[in-house]
C-alpha cells in the first residue's frame, strides 16, 4: 500500500466516523531522516516517528463518487499528477482507486482484445469492468502497438556522479518522478525516483511546510545547506533497472509494470543507451485518449 485514507472517530452526537485525508508514502517518507538508528541521529529524528499523523495528512483531496466516470476520474489523476483518489459517496468514504487499479484495467482490456481476435467458436465476454469494454480495448489496439507509441522521448538523463540536490533540480523543473542514471558511454546503470530522494532528506521539524506551487515544493523543502544534499547518485539509486525496447509490445509492458509492481519503464535501444520512458501516468492517458476516441466513434 501506498497510501492511507484517515478517518476520525465519532464523538458525541456524531454516528459514525469521517473522511478526513490521506497519508502517502511520501509523506511519511519524508518526515523519517535518513539517520534514523544510525550514526548521526539526533533526538529529533527519532521524535519525529512520534508526532501525530494530523500534521502531515493531506485534508481534502481530489476525489471521486461511485457514479464518476472512467474517464473523469482518470482525467483528474492525470491532470493533477495524483496516482490515488478516495471514493466518497455523501461525505462517506466507500473506497480508493489508484494507478495501480488503473494498470490492472489495462491487463484485463488485453484479455478483451485478444478474445477478439480469437479464431474459431464464438466465446462469450465475461467479467467486463464497464460498458463499452469492447469499443475500447478495439480502439486501444488500432493505435498502441509498441512502448514507442507512449513512451516520453525527451529525457532527461543524470550520472552516478551528480547529486541528490541536482536530482532535485531536475525533478522539479520538468515534473518528472524518475531520472534515469547512466554511465560514460550514454548507458543505463540505474534509476531514481523522487521516493529515493524523500529517503534521503532530513527531518524538517515542526510543522509539515506550506504548500508550494513548485513541483514536490513541499515534500522537497529543505535547507539548500544541507549536507545530504551532496550525496551522489551512485549512492542512492535503484540498480537492477527493469527496462523496456522502444519495439517492445505496448501491452507487454503493461504486464510488466504491473507484475513488477513499478511505476516506470526507462526505453533504451539494444546497447541499453536510454531512448525514453513510458510511466504508469503515460498509461493512464492512453486510456483516456481511448475513452475519448470511443465516444467520437460513437456519436
């Protein structure tokens, strides 16, 4: 799991509990240092696993009703680069939905799609998630054949030599989750998201910061003198990066963000030098470009 929907519990003259927030993994990610049970832990890291959850929700998210449809709830994840939004039904919460349900919509459409394509007896669909399944999944595999059609081409790529604080940077100024590493020769060596970094700032203190209209400004808020922020690359990045061909099947990388339980796929060519990246929100706005393809078709 990587979020935690917070509800209060009822108190006098209230019949059940409420919806608060949500806690995220980056949110508590950012409020434990790096120095925890290590050399160099001071008293406040360790206070800092005893403050009250209250100060780092986020209270009053975007989110959804039960009669939302796919394609809006989908379009507000996208275009608020959110990958989780709670359900509520009258102030209620009655669920959650992520990228990760999202990617597993994918993989059943796949099924969708080549039960289509099937030669032979006629076999009936079974288990469809939402009307018009079958519109879709045909939409979906007339224009997404390979990785090259949603990958992300302009990348921007880093060294083991670089920084965290030049992760940062990057991150920051072009909205990206993930910065691919690579060697002398263009290579891929490795990937860091922006859960690497959170792992790796301090404590802030007190009070979760004001929200900032930069990306991650809040979760990224810290003393541009601070040491961590000098720890190179090579320290802190993912290694055994699962990675994608440009030519690769569009939906076999579907499957394999979804079996590898990864949020993205660096592309790279046969000498493993970096081409793109495809991500679980490039993923998502293919199912939207399909929903709205349908309903065109349909009109």
């Amino acid at each position: 799991m990587r979020h935690a929907p917070i509800i209060d519990i009822p108190v006098e003259g209230e019949e059940k509990p409420y919806f608060v927030g949500v806690v995220s993994e980056r949110d508590v990610l950012r409020q434990i240092s790096p120095y925890v049970g290590k050399v160099g832990e001071e008293e406040t890291d360790s206070k800092a696993l005893r403050q009250p959850i209250g100060q780092i929700i986020t209270r009053k998210p975007k989110s959804v009703s039960p009669e939302t449809s796919m394609e809006e709830m989908i379009g507000i994840m996208v275009d608020n680069r959110i990958d989780m939004v709670p359900v509520l039904a009258d102030g209620e919460l009655v669920g959650l939905v992520t990228a990760s349900d999202i990617i597993k919509l994918f993989v059943r459409l796949d099924a969708i799609r080549r039960l289509r394509t099937e030669t032979g007896k006629r076999r009936r669909l079974v288990d469809v998630l939402f009307v018009g399944s079958q519109e879709v999944a045909a939409v979906l595999s007339s224009v997404l054949q390979t990785v090259a059609d949603i990958m992300i081409e302009q990348v921007v790529c880093l060294e083991e030599t670089d920084t965290l604080a030049k992760a940062m940077e990057v991150m920051q100024e072009r909205k990206f989750r993930h910065v691919p590493i690579v060697n002398k020769q263009k290579k891929l060596v490795g990937i860091v998201s922006d859960r690497d970094v959170l792992r790796h700032l301090p404590f802030p203190g007190g009070q979760r910061p004001a929200e900032s209209a930069a990306f991650r400004g809040r979760l990224f808020a810290v003393d541009p003198t601070e040491e961590s922020l000098k720890v190179p690359l090579a320290r802190i990045m993912t290694r055994e990066v699962v990675h994608v061909l440009p030519t690769d099947s569009f939906y076999d990388a579907v499957r394999t963000l979804h079996k590898m339980k990864v949020s993205c796929l660096p592309v790279v060519d046969e000498e493993k030098k970096v081409q793109g990246i495809a991500t679980v929100t490039d993923v998502m706005r293919a199912l939207l470009v399909a929903y709205k393809l349908t309903e065109k078709s349909q009109g």
